[in-house]
C-alpha cells in the first residue's frame, strides 16, 4: 500500500507562528524513496540501526532506568546521568520508522516506554531517572558524574547537568510520536514537564536564569510550540538562547562567553553549538528577531570560511569537542563527532528555511554524504564517533560506546532525510537534492529518477497537480565551481554552471541561476511534464585555502558532492602517506562492498580511491587520508656517520 497516504497529519500550529520561515521541508511521510544511495540507507537504518539500538539500549540499564524509576526502586541507577537522552533519540527514531512502515510491533514497544516514561515522571513533571533513584546518593559511582551533573537539589547544578538535554530529547520524541501516530501519551509526558521547566526558569522574580547545561531544550520548545499550538513554550525557547551568556557564564565551551546576540565567531563544543544554532534560528524566523538573525548568520559565515572540513564535519579538537580556531584543520587529530556533523545539517537545513538560499544547502548536502553517513557502518551495526580525514592502522567503528549518543542518533537522524528534498512555501517548490523516488508537496505529486551522486541526470515527471507551482531547481555550488559558499576550499579547474543543461520536455531550459542558487522555471504544469537535470561530474581537484597549514602542498578528489579517500586495503596497506600528482587522470570504475555498488577512481599512478563515505567497511583498521601529497615524499634522512 501506499504509505503517502497513509501518515496522520497533525497541524495545530497558528499560522502566525511559523510565518517567519520563508519556506518548510516536505512532510517526512510526503516523501517516499524507491531506490538508490539514500533508500539503501534508510532500508539499513531500519532494519539493522534501530534494532541494534534498541537491544543495546535493552542490554545497558539505560531502558531499565526507566521502568526502575516507574518503580521507584531507589539505588538502581545505572550507567551516566544523560543515557535517559539516548532512548529518547531510539524512540523518535521509532517514530519516524514507524510514520511510514506502520510496523504494530514498534507502535507496541513505543505505547509501552511512553507507559513507562509516564510511571517514571514525578507528580509536577521532572523527569530525570538518575536522580529519581538516588543516583546523588549511591556510594561508589563515579563521582564527576556525580557532582557534576547531580548537585544536591534538583537544578543546583544545571549549568552542567543534563536535565534540560534530557528533556528536551523527550520533547522531540514526543512531538515525532504524535505526528507519526496521533497518539498523545508521550506528549503529554512532555507537556507536563515543559510547564514545569515554565515554572522554574524565565524572567520572572522567582525564577531561575541559568541557561541550560547541555543545549537542545531550545529547539525542541520550538518543535513543541508547533505540536501543540503553545506559544508560551516558544517563548520559553527564546528566553534559553537570551540567557547564555548573561547568567552562569561557563565560557565558551558552552557558547556562554556573551549574550548570543553579540556571538559572531563559532566556539566550544560542536554539539552544543550545533543545536543551539538550529534553535537561534527558529527563534530569527518564528519571533522576527533581527538580532538573533544577524548573529546566527555571522556566526555561519565563521564556519564556512575558516572551521568548515572537506567532509563537511565540524569541531576539529577532540579537547572539549569543540571548533579550534580559524584555519585549525587538522587531518588525522580531527574530531569531528557524528553528533556535530547531524547538528551541522539540521542547522543548514534551518539556515536554508529561513533565507531560501541555496548556498545552505551546499553545506547540508556536503555534510550529508560525507561526514554524517560515514558514521555508521554499511550494515548499520557499527559506528564512527570521530570522522578524521586521514587515518593510520587501528581506527575501527565500534558496535557501542560508554557514551553512545551517536549511534542513537544516526537511528533519528536518518528517516528525517529525505524531508530535506524538497521544501514550498505559497507556490513555490524547492527541489534541493536529488533522491529517486515520490514526493507528495504544495498540491503536487512529483516522481524522480536518477543515480545521483554517481550520475548527475535527475529526472523529474510531474505525476498530478492541483495548483500552480514555480519550480525552483538548485543547481550545487559544486557544479559552479563553488565547492563550498566561501574561498576555504576551491577547485583548481573550476565547473561552471554554464555546463549545466535543464531541459522541460526535451526543451532545454536556460540554466541561469538566480542569486539564491536556483533555477526558477514558473509554468502552467500538467501532469506527465518531465524535467531533466544533467550536472556534468568531472573529477575535481581540491585545494584549501592558505592558511590551513595541514592541507598546503596537497590536494584532495571529489566527484560531485562526494569526498574521496585512498584506503590502505586497495593500495597495498598503504595510503596514509599516498600520493596522486597534480596532473594526475582519473577512470572511473565499479567496485562493490559485499552486495552495493560503488563508484571509485583509478588513478593514472596506479593509486586506487574511494568514496570516503564508505572507507572502514572492507578491512577495519586500516590506513586512510583525503588530503593526498602531489609527489613522493623524500626518503628520511640517514643519521650522520652512517
């Protein structure tokens, strides 16, 4: 059956509160994949990364958490204070699977924790299994944990604690739940504490200042306030961001160094960044706030022009998660968390929505099929926590970790992709990246058919129409020769946009892109129109600005929006010191990882490369890079009086 149709729309949202985006992602039950890189992905996603994390989260007490605290059993705590946030994140996982599968067995499983999470809550709405069950209290527990993110009262230490994190993953589970399913069990779990959180912080006397610990509870009071049609929780969203900075200055490891307004340049921990910048622009686009706007927009101008990785990954220091300075963009120390790289995408796929300028979603897309999807291995059993650019033997994905907050959120992450397609808003359709499959938006049933990101060719057929629609095609920053929205990183034989051929039934259509990185074409469209886009995709040398001291004398391979890398495994073991010369020519050829077929590049030197996306999953622990060295380097030195 056709599940298109089959999602519960729940919209009580005014209009007046989301006037502010000038255009919305389609509906992620609007958009069904039939084939190609993404629906792989997907397929895995659900079949494989959701079941495994579930069993973890099964095997570690994080699940038993809850039911022990329904229980009250006081003194069974086990494991860190933020482990409630990784169920959260398997359950909006669930809940997105489940939006388009209607598997009974998941709706069951999710019916049953909103039970629990119900039984676990105190009577006034705090939700926090640790302190519950006495986590505070219980002798020989790690005590940083401990004193860290408990303190003695509830919030005493909220600076540092979880509680508001914790929650606010809720929330969005809660919220994906109740648009998958329109069941409100969970919402109401999350509405009752929300109105707690109310109580305790805001501008009021009484109430708390302090900004929360770990930012997230800021994007998803904006995702509650459109669930529910509260406007109070929005509100509640924006008085969070005002407070960084202003109260409880932790610096900028918690970008609490100055009031946001006056934040210009991206610091501290990547994760929390990154979600406090999705939620600083929900608040620029739902509030009208211009100086929200201006700093977010600054603060996103920092990134692409100096704290940008080719993979598109961000947080380049594994000291504090966090971004390093301008230009600090190590190869084989960098960090760059699976988490920040989702955090990067949700922040574009924001930044996007509120300007309608395509040069967010270069950045999205390049973080997509690089960074993000090189996180989870192609079973969707194992995963990357860090995302280096250049590797020497024993890097290894791991099934689990201490602090799993990747793999759980690979599990939410991945359903919500192909939503970042398409976008409308009043007549306007945007089509953003190029998936093989349906999508149902602004009154219109559009089919598409392409091989991208191996092949440029996307073939879109108008299937039905109710209304009239502009088109609005993007056409990437990299067939433009823009390989990012900023001189960071530059092809050295740049494409142009001029080799782009669009055509509307078999009408070739100037391609001439608008400011905004689209090509508009604005028709009265009938059903079985057919648009074709062709972006030619040569192999492009890459080279990074200056002042990245890593990358001089190196270039790095892309194909379209994918990074390359050589892998020990097809260079005879070795590929951390691999070189491909400036001049070198490239062959495409297939190649496959057990049943998927891959496109690599056999390089004229005899170097054979990868896309970096799936480097890991042949030979574990084996040598990698992406930057690659233009000659041999000179044999070392032989000591003197030898």
């Amino acid at each position: 059956m056709n599940t298109l149709a089959k999602c519960i729309v729940v919209s009580a949202t005014p209009l007046s509160l989301m006037a502010g985006y000038l255009a919305d992602n389609a509906g992620i039950c609007n958009v069904r994949l039939s084939r190609g890189f993404w629906f792989d992905r997907l397929e895995t996603n659900r079949v494989s990364t959701l079941r495994t994390c579930i069993e973890k989260c099964r095997e570690t007490p994080r699940i038993a958490n809850f039911t022990n605290a329904a229980a009250r059993a006081i003194g069974t705590f086990g494991g860190i204070p933020f482990d409630d946030s990784d169920v959260y994140k398997v359950v909006e996982g669930a809940a997105y699977v489940y939006a388009t599968s209607r598997d009974a067995k998941l709706k069951e499983w999710i019916d049953w924790f909103a039970e629990q999470a119900a039984g676990a809550q105190e009577p006034d709405g705090y939700l926090y299994t640790a302190r519950t069950l006495g986590y505070d209290k219980l002798a020989g527990t790690n005590e940083i944990w401990r004193v860290k993110m408990m303190g003695p009262d509830r919030w005493s230490r909220v600076r540092d604690s979880h509680e508001l994190y914790n929650v606010g993953h809720m929330y969005e589970a809660a919220c994906a739940w109740y648009a998958a399913s329109g069941e409100s069990n969970l919402l109401a779990v999350a509405t009752r504490s929300a109105d707690l959180v109310g109580r305790v912080f805001g501008p009021g006397e009484t109430q708390l200042k302090d900004p929360s610990g770990h930012e997230e509870i800021e994007l998803a009071l904006v995702k509650l306030s459109e669930a529910t049609g509260e406007r109070r929780y929005l509100d509640l969203a924006a008085h969070f961001v005002d407070m960084r900075g202003r109260f409880g200055n932790k610096g900028e490891y918690a970008q609490s160094h100055v009031p946001f307004v006056e934040q210009r340049e991206a610091v501290g921990h990547a994760v929390r960044a990154a979600y406090l910048y999705s939620a600083a622009a929900d608040i620029a686009a739902m509030k009208g706030d211009a100086a929200v706007k201006e700093a977010v927009m600054a603060i996103w101008r920092n990134v692409v022009g100096a704290k940008l990785h080719l993979n598109g990954g961000i947080g380049a220091t594994s000291k504090g998660e966090a971004f390093g300075a301008d230009y600090y963009l190590p190869n084989k120390t960098a960090y760059l968390e699976t988490c920040a790289a989702i955090g990067n995408v949700l922040w574009n796929n924001r930044m996007f929505r509120l300007t309608g300028d395509s040069r967010f979603v270069d950045v999205m897309e390049r973080a997509l099929y690089n960074n993000c999807v090189s996180g989870v291995s192609l079973a969707g059993s194992e995963f990357f926590y860090l995302n280096p650019l250049a590797a020497q033997k024993g890097y290894v994905r791991e099934s689990w970790f201490g602090c799993s907050c990747c793999p759980v959120n690979v599990v939410r992450f991945m359903p919500q992709v192909p939503t970042f397609a398409y976008a409308s808003k009043k007549g306007v359709i945007y089509w953003n990246l190029f998936m093989e499959g349906e999508a149902k938006i602004c009154g219109a049933k559009l089919s598409v058919e392409t091989d991208y990101p191996w092949n440029g060719i996307a073939k879109m057929t108008v299937v039905s129409v109710e209304s009239p629609f502009a088109l609005k095609v993007r056409i990437p920053g990299w067939a433009r020769g823009r390989p990012v929205p900023s001189d960071l990183y530059v092809q050295t034989s740049p494409s142009s946009a001029s080799d782009v051929s669009l055509s509307v039934n078999g009408e070739r259509v100037e391609a001439k892109v608008g400011d905004d990185g689209y090509v508009t074409i604005d028709r009265k469209w009938k059903v079985g129109d057919k648009v074709v886009l062709d972006l030619p995709m040569p192999v492009k040398r890459i080279r990074a600005h200056e002042n990245v001291k890593e990358d001089r004398e190196r270039l790095a391979v892309e194909v379209g929006p994918i990074v390359y890398c050589a892998e020990g495994f097809d260079n005879g073991g070795q590929a951390y010191k691999a070189v491909v010369p400036e001049d070198a020519t490239f062959e495409k050829v297939q190649f496959s990882i057990g049943d998927r077929p891959f496109t690599g590049l056999r390089v004229s030197n005899g170097t054979f490369l990868v896309p970096y996306c799936v480097w890991g999953n042949r030979e574990p622990g084996n040598e990698m890079h992406c930057w690659f060295l233009l000659k041999d380097p000179p044999p070392p030195r032989k000591p003197q009086g030898e």
